[in-house]
C-alpha cells in the first residue's frame, strides 16, 4: 500500500455517477485500498492494465490525466471478460513531486452488472 497511496496528495475528490466525495491519505485510506484490491480479486480481477494516458495541462502546476484501462476477469463458466473504461485524474506538482488530488470515473456497478460480473 505504501506505494499506492504515495501516488495521492493529502486530501483528494472523487465524483462519479454515485456521487462525489473528499477523502484524506491517512490510515482508513490505506484500509480502503487494501479492501478494493480484495474486493477486485474476489469478484475475479485478475489483471489491470494502462492501454493509453493522454496528458491535458492546465497551468504549471496543475495536469488531467485521462487513462484508459483494461481490466480482465477471470470466468469459471466462459472465457475470460475484458472490460475497457476510463479514469481521469487530477494531479498537482509541487515540491515534492507530482499527486493525485482527485479523479472522475464513470459508472463502474452498472458496467460490472451489464457484463456479469457482479
């Protein structure tokens, strides 16, 4: 976890069509990543991988990065699933390098559900 969570500032925003909300990097952070990656490999995750990052500036110290992903499942009754989506993160450099300060997803249950995987 150490180097997940070093990639985020100390306080962050997330919005997506659940909702939007502020979280700060501290221990229940921590524990939240630990618990979505558990929860990514129990409902079957078993590979995410980068397939494109395309950089928008906003001002020196300030960037958009729009990643795509792919994220693979592991099916017992069918072939393995892929499913393409999109996460654009909001990252500020200062000082002491570049973080995460926020990120806009899009509707990650309805996805999984429409692909059977949840």
């Amino acid at each position: 976890m150490g180097e997940a969570d070093a990639l985020y500032a100390d306080a962050f925003i997330a919005a997506s069509p659940a909702g939007a909300l502020t979280g700060k990097n501290d221990d229940s952070f921590k524990k939240a990543l630990a618990d979505g990656y558990d929860h990514y490999r129990s409902i079957g995750t078993k590979a995410m991988r980068m397939r494109d990052i395309r950089v928008s500036p906003m001002d020196g110290n300030h960037c958009i990065a729009h990643v795509a992903w792919t994220a693979v499942y592991a099916r017992r009754d069918r072939p393995d699933t892929e499913i393409d989506f999109d996460v654009h993160y909001l990252i500020q450099e200062l000082d002491d390098g570049p973080r995460i300060f926020g990120w806009v997803s899009g509707d990650e249950q309805a996805v999984l559900k429409a692909h059977g995987i949840v």
